[in-house]
C-alpha cells in the first residue's frame, strides 16, 4: 500500500499560490491547457463549468487562466479550491497582480475535492486538470464528481502520462526527485478507475497533448538527467545533462501545440508507438530530433538537436525500458499514453 501523508492538505495554501502565480499559470503548458480545455467545453455545447481545483483561475485574467479562456467561448466559470487565498484579492495584489488583471467579480467555493459542498446531480460540466494525482483518494475524488454532474452531465480530467514518467512510478526517480503526485499510475488504470464510478469514456473526445515534451521524460530512464529534488517545494540540483533537460523541456513546451500538429498530421504517433512498444528507445529520439529540426530554428534549433543526440546515445537501463514497452503493449488505449498530459472526456451514465 502507498505512503499517504497525514494531511496532504497543507501543501496546497497560500505559499502555493504565489509559486503558482510565479511559475506556472503563464507557463504554455497551462496556456495551452486551459485554451484546451475551453475548446472541447465550447465544442461540447455546455454553458457553464465548475473548476475543481481551481487554484487562482477563477481569480486572474491572464492567458493561462482557464476562466478566462471559458469566458472567451462565452461559457461561464465557477472555481472551488482549499484555500480562501485563491479567492481574495488582497491577497493577489499583494503578490503584484495589477488591479486590471484581477476580476471585479470573483466566484469561488472553498472546499475539498473528496467532499464537494455541492448538491447531487446540479454541475452541467465539472473540470478536474491536473489536480486528481495530488488527492489522497483519487477514486473517492472520481466518485464526487460523478455524484454532483447532472444526468448526462460532462467531465473533462487532465492527467500525467509521460510526464515524469509516472505511468511507470520507476524507484530510481523517487529516490532522486520529491514529488506532490500521491497517486503514479498508468492512462488505463486512471480510466479504469473512471468507469467503476460509473462514468462512459468518450475515447474519440479524449486525447493526449504535449507528445514532444512529454516524451522527453523518456531520458529520465538515465539518472543524471533527472534535476535532483529532496523536498517537494525545494530547490533542484543539477548535473550537465538534468540541466539540459530543464532547458529543452521549456523549449519543447513553447512548441508543444505546433509538434502536436505536425506529428499527428504526419502519422508519427504511429511510428512513435511503434518504436515504444518494440522498446526502441533511440528511436523515438531520432523522430522528435526530426521534427523538432522543422518546427524550432538558430539556437533552440541546436540546443534540441544537441540534447537528442546525447539522448540517442545514452545508455538505458534494459529492465526500465521493458517496463515501459510493457506498459506501452498492454495499453488499450496507447495512444493517449503519447502525451505529456491525458485529457479524458467523461460522461455521467
């Protein structure tokens, strides 16, 4: 049985808010997320979502807040989240949030993903990004969003594939990088986990996003490129190769929307997965160094062409890569393993 922490809570408070604010809700992963998100939520025709787990989406009007995305395609927003700091715009304008891009009216419900203060069967839409491998009992969490969707009410889940390789929960990352993730399992134990709570899982909907740089997490099969983490809000520690990692990474992410395109247009998911399940680890490497090579240009251009090439020739671990290839084989929906992140559409039976 997995370790719980005794109150899993209490890393999610204001301090994470600031990291949030500074860090990640203009990062083009959370850009490209949440115009996502409001995508398939405009395509569905649902009229207002409920954001569980909100942190200060429903706070800010930036790029990268879903609210401000939803209100784009004319849906409404409403947020919940622990914290009454993702709510308060004292607080915000504390942390240097011009009065501009803070929203007159902010609507936000304090309360926990494993106990929705939220009548049964009232949610058109309930949104759950990214948040459902940081609870304590994610199947509990799965169950409430099930209870308040109305009949043949919608939910849009986001959650890790690729990303730090959590499919696969290898040992040697845990012991070198902390993580806030409680829950490290694959694309189909999380679907699996959907459908006992009764939910159907519109598998032509659901899709992976983020394939480039989530597979770059593939070269974590390799110690030293994992950035060396002993507590979870603490500073990294790098070799040569972990901080070239960082660097791609953050490249890759700027283009992650453009690789998407380009390797789904071309039928390199296909390849991909090829190479996956046959255990073709270089491979893999060989087709992102070519289509990288047509998407980023000058120096981002050579710094990814640089970083693959070592990629390729790296030594792996053959037992790590078996792991992955197994997962890969016995997936039935493989696929939406290619991802960074997974986007699951859910529908109330």
């Amino acid at each position: 049985m997995k370790e719980r922490p005794r109150n899993p809570n209490q890393h999610y408070n204001g301090g994470y808010a600031k990291l949030y604010l500074k860090k990640t809700l203009l990062a083009p992963y959370t850009v490209r997320k949440s115009k996502l998100l409001a995508s398939v939520a405009s395509k569905l025709g649902v009229h207002a979502i409920l954001d569980l787990g909100s942190n200060v989406h429903g706070s800010v009007k930036m790029g990268g807040s879903l609210r401000f995305q939803m209100n784009e395609k004319g849906i409404d927003y409403v947020g919940m989240d622990l914290s009454s700091d993702y709510f308060d715009k004292e607080f915000l304008r504390a942390q240097g949030i011009p009065e501009e891009k803070i929203y007159p009216q902010i609507h936000g419900i304090i309360g926990d993903i494993l106990h929705i203060p939220i009548e049964s069967d009232s949610a058109e839409m309930a949104v759950c990004a990214d948040v459902l491998e940081h609870t304590s009992d994610p199947s509990k969490a799965l169950g409430e969003i099930y209870r308040i969707l109305a009949p043949e009410g919608m939910a849009l889940v986001v959650i890790p594939s690729m990303y730090k390789l959590d499919m696969a929960d290898f040992d040697h990352i845990k012991k070198k990088r902390k993580s806030s993730h409680l829950e490290k399992t694959t694309v189909d134990e999380w679907i699996s986990m959907c459908e006992k709570k009764g939910f159907l899982v519109d598998k032509e909907s659901s899709l992976p996003f983020g394939i480039a740089s989530g597979l770059s997490y593939l070269t974590w099969i390799d110690e030293c490129f994992i950035p060396e983490r002993r507590e979870v809000s603490g500073a990294e520690t790098h070799t040569s190769e972990s901080r070239l990692f960082k660097e791609v990474k953050s490249i890759l992410s700027k283009y992650d929307e453009l690789l998407d395109s380009k390797i789904n247009s071309d039928g390199l998911n296909r390849a991909l997965l090829s190479a996956l399940k046959q255990g073709d680890i270089k491979k893999v490497f060989r087709v992102l160094d070519d289509v990288a090579s047509v998407i980023a240009s000058g120096k981002e251009k050579n710094i990814l062409h640089n970083f693959f090439t070592g990629a390729i020739s790296a030594q792996y671990p053959k037992e790590r890569v078996e792991v992955l290839q197994t997962i890969f084989t016995n997936s039935k929906f493989p696929i939406l393993l290619l991802g960074n992140s997974a986007l699951l559409v859910l529908k109330k039976k």
